[in-house]
C-alpha cells in the first residue's frame, strides 16, 4: 500500500516536474515545490500508523462483539446494552424525580342527623261534669229599708251574681236625715270587702266601719235578690 503511494507521488512530481520545465519555472521554483511535496510525502508515512492503529482498535472492538455475543446466544453488543441501561435508568430517574402521587383523599360519609318526631303531649279529657247551681247568673237591683233614730230610712243594692258567687256590690245611699246619710256613706266605703267573693247564701253582714243599722237594711235587699235570682 505505502509503495503504491510512493510511486505515484514520485510520479506526479516528475510530471509536475515537466509541467514546470515546459511552461518555463526557475529551478528555484522547481525545488522549492519539490520540497513541498516531500513534505507532504512525510506527514502522509507518519499519518499512517494512527490509521493502521485506529484500524485495529475498531477491529478489535468487532471481534469482542462477536466473542459476546456467541457467549450470550443473544444479537446485541453488551456494551450496547450497558449504555441502553444507562438510559433507561437516566429515563427512570427523570420520571421518578418528576412524578409525584397524589394520594386519594379520604371520603368522609356524614350520616344524616336523626330528628326524633315531635310528640305533642294530649291534655287529658276533662269529664263534661254540670255543675248545679242555686241562682240565675245576672245583676240584680233591691231597695232594702231598716229604721234609724230619724225614722226609716234605705239603701238601694246593686248585686252580680255568676255560679252562686257575688263577683260585685254597689249601693247607693238612701237616708233621709244628715246622720244616717253620714253613716250609709261609711258602710258603702267598707262593705265591698266583706261580700264579694262569697256565695249569696252566706252574704249577711252587721256593723261595718262604725254603721251598724245600715247592714240591717243591706241584708233586706239582699233576701230580695236571693228570692229574684233563685231558679
């Protein structure tokens, strides 16, 4: 190989050579382009070993392939492999550096809240019971006399009557002379107190706030209304 290209390079300097001589260069010109293909010529010789080197390693590299891949039984370079592993771990780092899981919230059921009925107590049934009374329910009016140290003198009685009960009195003074009217006056300011609220079977009354025959002619009205309202 190395001859077959040291021929033709002397080849090419002698028709370079003539070229020269034929279109009239100096021999100065002719050396110095001389000495440039000789240089050319050495730094080729020298390039030649890198070659023939780089050359074997690749061999070399092919031959391995082929040792491992008749110890494997499989058609794939292991250094081939090693740097698809490689990748594929690099991929798996990036994805696994990537990725982040979300983990499921939990699902909280809150069961309805119960309501308890609402149960309305029953008042208990009251018994249609009658009550019996003596007198009508009404106002009745009587003019009840008595006799005082001036003559006969009386008193007008205004009674309400509801159930049998007295729920009001009013009187009205009827006295002749200024001494009874002055006592009929204080019996009418005090008797209201003793009456009402009492059942008109039991009303009777005698002296009240220092009037003591003025209640004999209140009680005469008040026989007159039991006598009226009675049923």
């Amino acid at each position: 190989m190395e001859k077959n290209i040291l021929k033709s390079l002397f080849l090419l300097m002698v028709i370079t050579g003539s070229i020269f001589a034929f279109v009239g260069c100096t021999p100065d010109e002719i050396a110095l382009y001389e000495q440039k293909m000789k240089e050319q010529e050495s730094q080729a010789v020298e390039a030649k070993p890198v070659e023939r080197k780089i050359t074997k390693n690749v061999e070399q590299e092919k031959v391995q392939g082929l040792v491992k891949k008749t110890e494997g039984g499989e058609g794939k370079n292991y250094r081939n492999e090693d740097r698809e592993n490689e990748d594929g771990e690099d991929d798996e780092g990036e994805h696994s550096s990537t990725s982040t899981v979300i983990p499921a919230k939990p699902v909280v059921i809150t069961p309805a809240p119960v309501v308890a009925p609402v149960v309305k107590p029953v008042p208990p049934s009251v018994p249609n019971v009658s009550v019996t009374t003596k007198y009508k329910d009404g106002t009745y009016t009587k003019v009840g006399s008595y006799q005082s140290p001036g003559g006969t003198d009386s008193i007008t009685v205004t009674v309400t009557v509801k159930n049998d009960v007295v729920e009001s009195v009013s009187l009205v003074n009827g006295a002749i002379s200024g001494t009874s009217q002055y006592y009929e006056n204080l019996f009418i300011d005090g008797v209201s107190a003793q009456v009402v609220g009492k059942k008109l079977d039991s009303v009777s009354v005698g002296k009240v706030n220092g009037a003591s025959l003025t209640g004999n002619g209140f009680n005469n009205a008040v026989a007159q209304i039991r006598t009226t309202a009675q049923k």
